[in-house]
C-alpha cells in the first residue's frame, strides 16, 4: 500500500512538473555530479571515496515575485559511492563501485539577485526532492592472497519488504530501497540563454534497512553537482 502511494505521488510530481515548466521558462540542464555515501551517525562521508557520474533534465522557472521563484525540475541522475580496503599492491584488497541511477524530481525555492543586466541574476535557494531507483550497475574488484577476483551486476531496487530478496538489504549496496528523498542546497548564475549552478543533495533515505534500521545519519545519498544551462 505505502509503494502504490509513493508511486502515484512521484507520477502526479513528474506531471506537475511538466505542467509548470511549461507555464514559465524551461531549461534544458546537465552536468557532473561528484557523490558518495555517508558512513557514521554523523552524516560524514569519506572524501576519497567519491564517485563522478553525471545528471540530465529539465528545470521549470515559475516567478512568483519580482526576487522569487519556484524552480521545479525532472532528472536522471547517478548516485552512489566508492569503497576500498587495502590497496592493489597488498596481496589482499577489495573495491567496490556502485553507480545507481534514478529519476529525480527537486523542486527548490529561489532568491534572484539583479545583476547589472536586466536579463541576469545571482539566484540561492533550498527545497525538496523524492526520486526513483531505475537502473545502475556495481563493480566489484580485488585480490585474496594474491589471487585475482572481479565482477560485475546490476544494482537491485527493493519497496523495503524484507521477503523481496533472499539476502537482507543490509549486506551490500548492490541492493537499495526504490525511493529515495531528501533536501537540495542550489546557487548560481542565470543569464539571458544560459545558467550555471552548483547543488548539493542531502539525502534522508537510509539506501538499506536489513539489521541496521536506527534513525541515525549513515547510508544517506550525499550529492554534489555543477550544472550548466540553456534557455528553451
């Protein structure tokens, strides 16, 4: 019952957005994203592990006061994280790449600054975003006394249902809850036809239950990404 309302919730946000960015200006986004996964109860993540994918969409701009707007969006965009143990020279080492990939609806209120051109403004704000899990991949490299192993699979999207999959969802990252939310952090440039912005995605969805399903602020998406745009 709980997946068919998150799943009608996000189909009624993919529609509204479409709606909104057809109401005001639209652009045509994309860009690098450098994300990683929080490890402790703090929210902290490891810095050398971060990973480099990518995001693409659309963002709606519905001007709400002459300094205000509302900037709805639809993304596909890659999460997920490094982990490595050991290095390759030692005769036992593992790594691990998880790169899963989702559609994701944000929808941020802004402050725009005037800048000397009418047509330009420095923007800053905040909002929501609840995404969807729909595809991704997990690589798997190392060694064990010396003796070489390595694969590759798709990542598995479960609804949290701990009958979905023989192994709990704690026991790797190659199995993830399908919904995915949290809070965005957006500034940038808008210019006559192109913007330039950077984002930080701040995730509150734990990406496993399994054995540990505490309230802290581990396993939590954390996402930097710069965007560039075009005005459509």
């Amino acid at each position: 019952m709980i997946t068919k309302q998150l799943v009608s919730l996000f189909i009624t946000g993919c529609i509204s957005v479409t709606s909104f960015a057809q109401t005001d200006a639209a652009w045509l986004k994309g860009g690098a994203n450098f994300a990683n996964v929080s490890y402790n109860s703090d929210g902290e993540v490891d810095d050398a592990s971060l990973l480099t994918s990518f995001h693409v969409g659309i963002m709606g701009d519905i001007t709400i006061a002459k300094v205000f707007a509302i900037q709805p969006g639809i993304l596909f965009t890659g999460k997920g994280a490094k982990i490595q143990s050991g290095n390759p020279s030692d005769i036992t080492y593992y790594k691990a790449t998880t790169n899963p990939k989702y559609i994701e609806v944000p929808v941020n209120a802004v402050i725009k600054l005037p800048l000397a051109s009418s047509e330009s403004n420095f923007f800053f704000g905040a909002g929501p975003y609840i995404a969807i899990g729909v595809g991704g991949k997990r690589k798997i490299e190392g060694k064990y006394l010396n003796v070489a192993f390595s694969s590759k699979e798709k990542i598995e999207y479960s609804n949290d249902d701990p009958a979905t999959f023989d192994n709990e969802e704690g026991a790797g990252l190659g199995v993830m809850r399908r919904f995915d939310y949290g809070l965005n952090g957006t500034a940038g440039f808008q210019l006559k036809n192109g913007m330039i912005a950077l984002n930080y995605g701040y995730g509150l969805a734990k990406l496993q239950s399994g054995s540990n399903s505490s309230e802290d602020n581990s396993n939590k998406h954390r996402v930097l990404s710069i965007s560039v745009g075009f005005k459509l």
